[in-house]
C-alpha cells in the first residue's frame, strides 16, 4: 500500500495537534468571533482586497458560517505559513487553538449573532488615492501598452522595460503592485536595470515586452527592488533606511503570466513608487541577500529531497525581513542564524510550504547579527507522485530553474550595515518629472493591427 502523503497526514493531524479543547463557551459573533476576524481577516476579506468575500458585519460572515470552520479548523486560513518557532513576525496571523476552537463552537451552535452591543468598533483601514496602501504614492507606472496573455499561455516569464531614467538617484521606501488582470498574474518582481538587454530585447519584437524565461542572464547585475505575490504587501523599513535607485537607472518589470481561464485575456499591471523625502535624512541603504541554493538535484521519486545554503555576514548588520520561496515540489523550508558565540536561532521555520502565498515576513524585533554570524537555510522538496501539487507525473529528475516545472530554493533578509553612515538628503523628481513618466500610460486595445 502506498504510504499516507505526508500532507495528508497534516491535515488530518492538525487541527488535532493545535486545538486545545479550550473554546469560549457559546460564543456569538458580537462578542467573540468579530474580534478574531478583525484581527486576522479582514485585511483581505473586505471590499477591494483579495479575499473572495467580506467578511466584516455579521450579514456578511453569517452565510460562510460552515466554510469558515472548515478552513479555521485545517488551517488553511488566514493563510499563515511561519511556524509559531519562527522569530516575532508583524502581523502573525496564526490563530491560537483557542481562537480555532472557539470559532468551531460558535458554528456548531448554529451561528449566533448575540448582543449586537457587544461588537467592538470597526477597524479603520486607510486609504490612500487610487486603493495604495503605504500612503499617497509618488510616481505610478506601467507599461505603455497592454500586453494579451493568450488562452494558451501557461508559464511565462515577461520583461517589461520601463524606463526612468532619473538625472539624479532617488532613495526608495516602498513599492506596491496592482495586477491588471489578477486572473492570469502569477507575481511581479522590479528589477532595476543596469545592463540595457530587456530594453534591446524589447526592441526586436513588435510585441509588449519579451519573454524572460530562460534567460536569467539579461538580469545578471540587476538588483531586485522588490518581488510581489498576491496577499503581500511589503512594509516599509524605518526612517532613515531605504533603497537606493541609482542616477540614470531605468526598470525592468517582470510578470509571471499563467492563464488557466480559458480565455485570452489583457494585462496592464501598475506599480507604485513610495519615496523617501527631503525631510528624511538617508542614513543607511537597505541591501538584500539571498540564501539561495542554486545547484538542485532533485531525484524523481524523492519525498524529501534536501538541499542547504550557507552565507555568512561580513560585517555587523541588522536584518528586517525574511521569506522562503520554492515551486510546487516545496515542501518545508527554515532559516537558521549561528552568531560567532554559537546561540543559534530559528529566524524563520515553514513546516507546509505553499507555492500559492509568498509572504515576506518582517520581524517584530529587528535581528542583530554581528560580524560571523552564519544564515544556514535547509529546504526540502517532495518530488514523488504523492504531492498533489507535482506538475509532472510520473516525476522526472528536476534542477534549478526559473519555470515553475523547475525548482528553487532560497530564503533571504533585507538588511542594514550598523557602521554605515550615510547622511544623504533625498531629492525627488520635479512635478513635471512625475507627470510624463505617469503620462506614459495609454490605455489602448491591442490586438487587430
Ligand atoms: C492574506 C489574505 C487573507 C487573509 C488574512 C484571510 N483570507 Fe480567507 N481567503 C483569501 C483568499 C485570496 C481566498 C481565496 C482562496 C482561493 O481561492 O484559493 C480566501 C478564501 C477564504 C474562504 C473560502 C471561500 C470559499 O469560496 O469557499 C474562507 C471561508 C475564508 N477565506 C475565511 C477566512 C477567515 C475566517 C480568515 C481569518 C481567520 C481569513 N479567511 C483570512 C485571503 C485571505
């Protein structure tokens, strides 16, 4: 007999293994249940957001009564894959198993609503022109032209150059991501862009953009400003610490297109730029570094295939925020930090890797390392007929490589150097700037001539 695969085994264990038999007795949704979906729904799960529904008033929770218990009691939402042995993360979602319990009492006794006084006032999200979430952003770009995503499109990477082309640096906070399409985007990584290939690539082809798959190469000596999945929106580092865009520099935007709708389908994704001001002196440069393993060797078959890297800090630093990232034969990942006087610490731990969120996860308390200290990552995947998610069955042999029929494995920090100084004023670009790199945008229908 075939063994159990190990998620099934999570599933059937987990929502034994976390719940306490410790449920608030008879709950109601004004005392009980609106307090946890504030905390750790309605982030997504309002207008405008992600989630599939709202789920802020009782008239809107009360008709997904069943599903929700279903999905608070397998753990599969809120969608949080950083095990409670993980370092402090902001915003953990992870519910207690007193949380779940209680959330699976008040469903099983028929959904009360209870005293409509007891509901705790509603949370206030801010909003920033046109649906930003960082604040009023400083400049919004986009390739010029929509780009079809064909029926046929399955796994594609697209680069679209887009150019800026500052007479000066500029310091950035923030980035965020609006899919044109959410049906067919995958994710979103910004690169800038300091070798010229894409906009020449761009070039030869009549079609937006081109495609990127296969040549990491053109991107050799980009740096990545920041990668985006749907659910994620990267915080902001603290005053004084941003990332530098260089003078002159312009930007490479890639999307990951997999349509399965069907249909053809049209993509103008935009992207938001958050910089830092004049008023906000630049004291260190966020830097990122991957822990990546990039020589993979994952035998077909193979349950548990295990790969490490290792990367040790040169200096003093500080390290922000951290993340896993494989495809779909991931399977658990860890990021382990070993300071120079051997305390070794769990930066972060994902026991169920999900392809389908990418979160970066920012830690609560920012993590010295000193000089020495070595960032060990540990990442398994599951290449046997057993995981669901395999793309290839029977499984083959598989290496490292950008197609999502292909694997990765790394994790990573942002970080700072704690001796740098910098001392830099930011300049932003004029209104005029703004204006024509914004105007850039024409909204016209492709396809025809
Ligand atoms: C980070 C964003 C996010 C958070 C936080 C989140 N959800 Fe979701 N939720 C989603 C998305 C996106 C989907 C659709 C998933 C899909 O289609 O695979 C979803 C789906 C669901 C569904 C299934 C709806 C259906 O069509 O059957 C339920 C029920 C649900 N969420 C409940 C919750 C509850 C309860 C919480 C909090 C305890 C929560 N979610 C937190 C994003 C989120």
């Amino acid at each position: 007999m075939k063994k159990l695969s190990t998620l099934a085994i999570a599933l059937v264990l987990t929502p034994i293994a976390f719940a306490d038999g410790d449920a608030v007795k008879h709950p109601t949704f004004s005392k009980d249940i609106a307090p946890i979906l504030q905390e750790n729904c309605q982030g997504c799960h309002r207008p405008g957001q992600i989630g599939p529904m709202p789920l802020l008033s009782y008239e809107d929770t009360r008709p997904w009564a069943k599903a929700i218990q279903k999905q608070v009691a397998s753990r599969t939402m809120p969608p949080w894959f950083a095990h409670p042995d993980s370092r402090a993360m902001k915003g953990d979602l992870n519910l207690t198993g007193q949380e779940i319990d209680t959330v699976v009492a008040w469903v099983e006794e028929g959904s009360k609503r209870g005293n409509p006084k007891d509901i705790p006032a509603p949370l206030k999200f801010e909003t920033y022109e046109g649906g930003w979430q960082l604040g009023n952003p400083d400049i919004v770009m986009s390739y010029p032209i929509p780009n079809p995503v064909g029926k046929e499109v399955d796994d594609e990477y697209r680069c679209f150059p887009i150019e800026l082309g500052l007479d000066h640096e500029v310091w950035l906070k923030g980035v965020e991501f609006k899919a044109g399409n959410s049906k067919v985007v995958h994710h979103f990584i910004l690169f800038d862009d300091t070798t010229g290939t894409i906009p020449r690539m761009d070039a030869e082809t009549p079609e937006p953009g081109c495609e990127c798959g296969q040549m990491d190469s053109a991107l050799a000596g980009s740096d990545i400003l920041q990668m985006w999945a749907p659910g994620n929106v990267a915080p902001m580092p603290a005053r004084g610490i941003a990332k530098r865009i260089k003078k002159g520099a312009n930007l490479v935007l890639q999307i990951h297109y997999h349509n399965v709708t069907g249909a053809d389908a049209v993509d103008q994704s935009e992207f938001a730029l958050h910089l830092a001001k004049p008023d906000e002196i630049i004291m260190k440069e966020m830097n990122g570094q991957l822990v990546s393993q990039w020589v993979l060797d994952i035998k077909a078959g193979d349950p548990n295939s295990e790969h490490e890297a290792r990367w040790v800090a040169n200096r003093d630093i500080t390290a922000y925020t951290t993340g896993a990232h494989m495809h779909y034969r991931g399977k658990d990942m860890g990021l382990w930090a070993t300071t120079p006087d051997g305390a070794k610490e769990t930066l972060i731990w994902v026991p169920n890797y999900d392809f389908n969120w990418q979160f970066s996860y920012e830690f609560v308390e920012p993590f010295k390392a000193p000089k020495g200290t070595e960032f060990l990552m540990v990442a398994h995947h599951d290449n046997s007929e057993n995981n669901q998610y395999n793309p290839v069955i029977p499984p083959v042999d598989v290496k490292w490589g950008l197609a999502t029929s292909d694997e990765m494995a790394f994790s990573g920090i942002s970080f700072t150097y704690d001796d740098e100084a910098l001392n830099i004023t930011p300049q932003v670009p004029s209104p005029e700037v703004i204006a024509r790199l914004q105007g850039k945008k024409q909204s016209v229908q492709v396809g025809g001539d």
